[in-house]
C-alpha cells in the first residue's frame, strides 16, 4: 500500500511532534494544558485523526521550544494540502515572522563561497541571522569537515589519519555585523578536534566587548578558513541544521582547467538525487563562477557540489577507469569495520557491569557516538543507522541507532535484551556496515518491546516502532552474534549493491 506525499508529510509532523513532547517528559494531556487545548487534543492530532492546523503548530513550537523542527513539518504539509486542492498558498512569511516565538536562532541567508587559489581552497561562509528565541545568543557553532577522497572512504580515512586537518592550516577569521558600524572581529573556540573533522564555537565577544544577539535583533556572520590541496577533495557540501530561508553556493574555479560541476541533495524523506535545480555557469576574466541557490530548504537536508577539471584529469581523485575496482566492503574495512567472516561478529558480546563498569561503558558509547557522526558525512543513511561495538573489535554490549531523523537524539543501548515483539512483520531490504557488498531482504516485527539498562544499572523498556524496530532489532542481532543474513528466508537470494542502488527505495509502512 503506497501513501500520497500529503499523507507522509501529515506522518512526519505527527512523529515530529511525539517526538518533541517525550523529549521534554511531557504527557499528551500536559502538553495540550500548556497550549492552551482540549486534553485531547493533542492525542488526537499525534493519531492523525485531526489534521493540524497553524494555530496548534505555532503554539507547539513555541511551548516544546522545538528550534523550527515542528514549524518545519508544519510548512511542508500545509504547502502539499493547499498544492492538491489547487488553492493558492499565503504569501511569503513577513521577515520576523516566517517562524514563530520561541523558535530559536534561524538563518535568514546563507552565502557559501568557495574559491580555488593556488595555494588550495579558501571558503567563505556569510549568514544573517535572526535571533526569534527568547534568550540573547552568545556562540554559534560552525564546522570544517574535509575528504581528500569522497568516494573511497577507506582511502580517505587513511589519507587523513596520515595528514590530519590542524587548526593553525585553517587559519579562521570570523566577524560579526549588525549594519551599525565595522564588523567587530570575533573570537572562536574549540569545540571538537578529528582529523578529518573540526568543531568550532564563535564567540560573540573579542578583546575589547561582548556582543549577544538579543531577542528579536538581527547580524550578519562571516567566517573564513583556508585547507591545501592535498586535504581537500573535488566537492563542497552544505547541510541545514538551522531553519532557514535561502541557502546560496558559489564555486569560483579556473578557467583554464575547463571544470565540469554537477550536485547532488539528499532528504530526510528523499534518497540522493540530482538537483532539482542546476548550477549556473559564468565567466569573469579568468575564473568560472558557478552560482546555485534553494530557497526554505528542510532541516537535515544536504546539498553537495562537485566537480572536475578537464583539463587536467590528474587531480581527479575517484578510482578510474582500468584502476582496481574498491569494492563497498574495502571502504567498510578501511573505517575499522569488522566484514562477515570475522570471528568476533558470532560471538555474543559481554554484558557490563552497571555502575561499577560505567566508565568504560560511557568511553565504548563515546567512541560508537563518533564513528557513527563519520559514517553519516560519508554516506547518505537516509533510513538511519546503527552501529554496534562487535562490529569495531569491541566484544561488549552496547550500540547506538540514529533514527531517520537527523535531528533526533542517537538511542543508546546498553546491555539490551526483546522481551516482546509483534506478532505482524513485514519484509524490507537491509544492509549492514559488516556485509556492505550485498542487501538483502529481512522479515522483521512491526513493533519491538527492548530491555536496556541506564549508566546507573537500573533497567528500562523502551517500545520501538516499524524503521526504528527494525534498525533496534538488527544491531540487537550483533550483540548476540547475529547478521542480518541468518533472519531471511531460505531461498530467497542477497542483491549486491550495484544492483540495489538501481532500485532503492525508502522503507514504507
């Protein structure tokens, strides 16, 4: 059975919306107190048997303070239902108040530029923002993420093990205009250091004075960094954490090596595809520029440009053609990924002992936390993924799951045990970081009712629901030393992956 896209969205704002309220420990009846509604109706709207309305979507965001995410959902629904009964929609939404009170620090613009310069790459990055929360902004967190080798990760990963990012290379400036005078220069600080990967606060303060962005005020942030040639691969990637209205990318190349663009985007309710949109190509002297810009792109959406030089083939970095093919699994490997043969992966892992094991229980999930934040910059894992420490050489039972939703919290899953599952299954293609060759199609429970414990030993059970149950169910199935492979049914014959991109397709339910 198929679901029109009016439908799914009507899905996404309900899941959306659970999912904000439980995170904030609230019941539906407390919610709908604070909103000011019936008792029920919350219920009835996360049951889908009201359909929602902008009154309830502005009060959820502002009461649930969701930074736009329930907004978001909301948008995108209301612009399906007007576009199927053929109604022309609102007009733009004013400045100020194309989202709602409370929502947080939202993105006006982005201007992304990147520029080819012989001595590498220079990357700018402008944003106006908009503080439409109710608390003055004092950092914004920005990130510089670099792979020399995009479609080889396990080349990739090497390579940047060997000649890690520093932050000294980059060289940062940031300021910070609110169209009253000169940029005030900003001060930056650390936020997280790999080598392929950084995280950086900018601190809306320098030497001389502090200056937050308060409530209802507005300013323009502009950072720069430098990386060499020899980190930096053939594509620049743009991803929406924040809502936001406009999002602009400029590449600037050289002319003289003849450059071929083309991008890619990809959803959390669409797999990766072309464009929707191409980019445009002028010239100016010597230097081609290419321009690409979306408008009200969602939250967790990724936009990559990429490009070659015809020029000069020998900069290409993807495998060509007459080279040795690297098989997904060899990409896999090289991430420090066990492959289906390894003894460890049939062995059930060890249960902690909580609290005296916490620590090491804590260093495990950190460690899975990390890897799993590196799979999602090199592949597109639009269904989630999950991760669980067989798989890296740890034989202990732990495993972290990120749902689908890109903004949703990793679970994690300590000492985990199914003490109930539905009855009804149904079949979907799985993959799996251990056997990355080849899909295949697995029976699994609609519903699955799991066991876990919290760092402080005490147990909880958590119920999980269709691409959650099923992503719980398959890293569940490491821990006891299963692959996905022993649950299908016999007969029925492994897609190899070359095979299954041609015909991929969301899980559906």
């Amino acid at each position: 059975m198929t679901t029109s896209p009016l439908e799914r969205a009507a899905d996404s704002f309900a899941a959306e919306l659970a999912r904000q309220r439980t995170g904030r420990g609230l019941s539906k009846k407390q919610l709908a107190v604070l909103m000011g509604f019936d008792p029920s109706y919350v219920s009835h709207v996360e049951g889908r048997r009201h359909r929602p309305t902008e009154d309830f979507a502005r009060r959820a965001e502002a009461v649930l303070e969701a930074s736009g995410a329930i907004w978001q959902r909301f948008r995108e629904y209301d612009d399906l239902r007007h576009a199927r009964v053929g109604q022309p929609h609102r007009g733009p939404y004013l400045p100020g108040q194309w989202l709602p009170p409370g929502t947080g620090l939202v993105v006006e613009r982005e201007l992304a530029t990147l520029t080819h310069t012989e001595d590498g790459y220079r990357c700018v990055i402008r944003r106006e923002l908009y503080n439409a929360g109710l608390d003055p902004v004092t950092r914004y967190l920005v990130r510089v993420a670099v792979d020399r080798y995009p479609n080889d990760p396990g080349r990739s990963n090497r390579h940047h093990r060997e000649h890690p990012l520093t932050f000294a290379e980059l060289q940062i400036q940031a300021s910070r205009d609110d169209g009253g005078g000169d940029p005030e220069p900003m001060h930056w600080r650390a936020k997280h250091d790999r080598d392929a990967f950084k995280e950086i606060w900018l601190l809306f303060e320098n030497e001389e004075r502090r200056f937050p962005l308060y409530p209802g005020d507005r300013a323009t942030v502009e950072y720069a960094y430098r990386v060499g040639p020899e980190k930096w691969g053939l594509w620049f990637q743009r991803a929406v954490r924040l809502p936001t209205r406009q999002l602009a990318v400029r590449l600037d190349l050289p002319a003289a090596l003849d450059p071929q663009v083309w991008g890619v985007e990809t959803s959390l309710s669409a797999e990766e595809g072309p464009l929707r949109t191409a980019p445009q190509r002028h010239d100016e002297g010597d230097r081609a520029i290419y321009d690409w810009q979306t408008d009200d792109p969602p939250l967790n959406a990724r936009y990559r440009m990429q490009w070659r030089f015809r020029a000069r083939p020998d900069t290409e970095p993807d495998v060509g053609p007459g080279a040795t093919r690297v098989r997904p699994s060899d990409r896999m490997r090289g991430l420090g990924v066990l492959q289906r043969g390894a003894d460890l992966l049939r062995q059930r892992a060890r249960p902690f002992d909580l609290p005296s094991e916490e620590r090491g229980a804590r260093a495990v999930v950190d460690r899975l936390t990390a890897i799993l934040a590196r799979l999602d910059e090199l592949h597109p894992f639009s269904k989630g993924a999950g991760v669980a420490a067989p798989q890296f050489g740890i034989g202990r039972a732990a495993a972290v799951v990120r749902p689908p939703d890109r903004a949703a919290e990793p679970v994690v899953l300590l000492n985990p045990r199914v003490v109930d599952a539905d009855l009804e299954t149904d079949e979907q293609y799985e993959g799996c970081l251990s056997f990355f060759d080849h899909r295949g199609l697995v029976p699994r429970p609609l519903r699955l009712d799991v066991e876990h414990a919290r760092w402080d030993g005490s147990r909880i059970i958590t119920s999980f629901e269709f691409g959650m149950a099923r992503l719980v169910a398959h890293e569940v199935d490491h821990l006891e030393g299963r692959l996905y492979v022993d649950r299908m049914a016999p007969g029925v014959p492994l897609v190899p992956v070359e095979e299954y991109r041609e015909t991929a397709h969301p899980w559906s339910y």
